[in-house]
C-alpha cells in the first residue's frame, strides 16, 4: 500500500500547476491518513523525489512540489557563472 500511496503522491505533486501545502494533498488523497501521507511526503523528500519546506512560525505549514519545479536551465546557469568569472558580468 505504501508503494501505492507514493505513486498517487508523485502524480499529484508533478500534476500541480503550483506547490501543495500538505493538507491540500491530504483532501485529494482519499482513504489514506494524514499520518500516512506526511509520513510518505517526508520519505519521497529524503529520496530526493520531490522538494518540500516548511513555511510559517510555530509548527508551520509544508509545502511540496516537484523536484524539476523551479530548475534553470544549466545553459543559463552554466553561462551566468561563466561570464561573472570572467569578469562580463555589467553593472548599472
């Protein structure tokens, strides 16, 4: 069931336009507990399968999204680091 439940996780979280706060993902994810699926969400993170944080004061709300979510292209980054060690970066 635990297998189960991660695949239903990784579709969600890769579906999501934006990233989830953990009780969002509970409310679509009927039959399955929050215990179980914060459990999971913590397991998938540690695997490296989706990125989470906690956001806010106290306890704090988590949120997840996808791993490839909010990645530059390596061109980009690749050339931004190879022009300011070069010395090409302007400024204003």
């Amino acid at each position: 069931m635990q297998n189960n439940l991660s695949k239903k996780i990784l579709e969600l979280i890769e579906s999501a336009d934006e990233p989830l706060e953990t009780m969002e993902i509970v409310e679509r994810l009927k039959g399955f507990s929050r215990t179980m699926i914060l459990y999971r969400l913590r397991d998938l993170r540690g695997e490296g399968l989706i990125r989470g944080k906690r956001v806010g004061g106290g306890k704090g709300v988590w949120i997840w999204w996808s791993k490839s979510a909010f990645q530059k292209s390596n061109d980009s980054a690749n050339s931004s680091v190879h022009a300011e060690s070069e010395g090409h970066v302007k400024t204003q």
